[in-house]
C-alpha cells in the first residue's frame, strides 16, 4: 500500500473538539489537509469560523458547531448536528482544556491551601467535560458504527508531575489512564482509543509564563528549555502527523491504548 493510500482521510469525519483553540486548530487543519471532512467545536463562533475558513481557503472541507464540554446537552446537540451535516464521526480529538490561575501553586506556597473549588474545576474542564463527555456521546455512535478513532490530547505533564501546576498535572495523568481503559474497552468494538502528550508548546494561557514583554524567556522558559535536547519550543503544525497517523483506520489499524509524547526530547533528560 502506498504512503498516500495509508493517510489518506477522505472517507473520514473528524471532529475537533477545542478545535478553536492554536493546538486544536492546527490538528483540525492537518486532518483536513490528508481529506477528512472536519467539524470544528468551540465555544467561539468567530474562532471557529476562522478556523473554517482557513480550513477551506486550503481546499478543505469544514464547518464550526458551537460545543459547551460542560454540557451533555450541548455535546449531544453537537454531534447531531455534525452526523446529519458531514455524516456520522468517525475521528474524534479532544482538545479542549486547560488550566487556571488559583489552581496554579506559586514559588514557595502551601499545597494545602490550595482552593478545592480550582482544583475540581480544572479536573471538570479537562477530564470531565474535555474528555468523558465527548468519548461518551461520540464515542456511542462510533461503537454502534463499528469503526473510530478518539484522539485525547494530554501532556507531558502528565506523566511528569511538574511544579506549580499540580491540578493540571493530575487531571492530565487521569485522561491518559482513561485513554487506556477505553483502548481496553473498546478494542473488539472497532474503536480505537489512543492520547497525544505534548510537551512545551507557547500558547495564550501560558505565553506569559514562558516569554517576557520582549519576546526573551523568562526564568521558568529557560528552565524548560534547557531541559529539552532539541533546545525549543513546539510548534503547534508539529502535532498534526501524529494526529493523521492514528486517525487512519489503515496506517494505525493496530494502535490504541497508546500516549504519544511530543515534547523534543524533554521527558528523556532525567538529570
């Protein structure tokens, strides 16, 4: 079989959950890219429609669904609307999540102040709504289909316990282990579940954190990065092979339960 014939999506529709997001965004393009028929699900009509619109300018095919994870009323109205549009979905990623400040444990702070109503908050938009909901209600009408492919987007982090952001970590760690469960699952029933571990990508919610007013690294950024052998940051069209390789039904056909790391080499520096 030919490279092309192994990645190739055009019998495929892709929904992106988070898809208005920099990480999401660039998932959903890269699948639209290799021929899936894409639905972008957000929050932001004007982000969603940007990204729609990008995807097409391209020669892809998309549309934008408005999409509260929080919500299984939301999710449903989602996934009904995309099946009677684009057809039944058949690659669902979840990239939806996120951190928040007062779940965010500052140099020097005492873990146990740290406010249980953050921390079950950023469990509820990453575990909860960013990844159960969606494999539950996306994923009924893959088992029912008998084929599917559900991408969880993770973190390094949640494998590495990483200072300060000690919620997320945790909440990360749990899509990962969920991921495998699913796998399990799953695994007779056609679907196939599997996670992406992104390392240090600059995005909105932490571009301060990695980069001063100047564009220089702040103390935390050049600690990442002289921790990461490729001595960068990710860029977010990076995550998008990995992303078409486990969507495909022919090149992954025999892959789930897996967390692919993409983090430069990060996690493989011990000292």
């Amino acid at each position: 079989m030919m490279s092309d014939e192994l990645f190739n999506l055009e019998n495929e529709t892709a929904v992106v959950i988070g898809g208005t997001g920099i990480l999401g965004g660039a998932i959903a393009e890269g699948l639209a890219g290799s021929g899936a028929k894409v639905a972008v699900v957000g929050r932001s009509e004007e982000r969603g429609n940007e990204r729609v619109r990008a995807i097409e300018a391209n020669g892809g095919t998309a549309m934008f669904h408005v999409g509260d994870v929080t919500s299984v009323e939301s999710l449903t109205a989602a996934r009904d609307g995309i099946n009677e549009q684009l057809g039944t979905a058949s690659v669902l990623v979840n990239s939806a999540g996120g951190n928040r400040p007062d779940a965010t444990l500052p140099p020097g702070s005492d873990f146990c102040k740290l406010p249980l109503e953050a921390w079950q908050g950023v469990f509820d938009l990453n575990l909860v709504g960013g990844t159960l909901l969606p494999c539950q209600i996306f994923g009924e009408t893959m088992v029912e289909a008998g084929r599917g492919s559900i991408i969880n987007i993770a973190s390094m982090s949640g494998m590495i316990p990483l200072s300060r952001v000690v919620a997320y970590s945790a909440a990360k760690a749990a899509v990962i282990n969920l991921t495998k469960f699913l796998a399990r699952e799953w695994a007779t029933r056609g679907v196939r579940v599997n996670a992406i571990s992104p390392g240090f990508f600059p995005g909105e919610q932490n571009r301060a954190l990695l980069f001063n007013e100047d564009g220089s690294y702040t103390e935390r950024g050049n600690q990442i990065i002289s921790h990461t052998p490729m001595e960068r940051f990710g860029e977010p069209r990076e995550l998008q092979g990995i992303a078409v390789w486990l969507a495909s039904e022919r090149a992954a056909s025999f892959v789930t339960g897996q967390n692919i790391v993409v983090d430069g080499g990060f996690g493989s520096v011990t000292i």
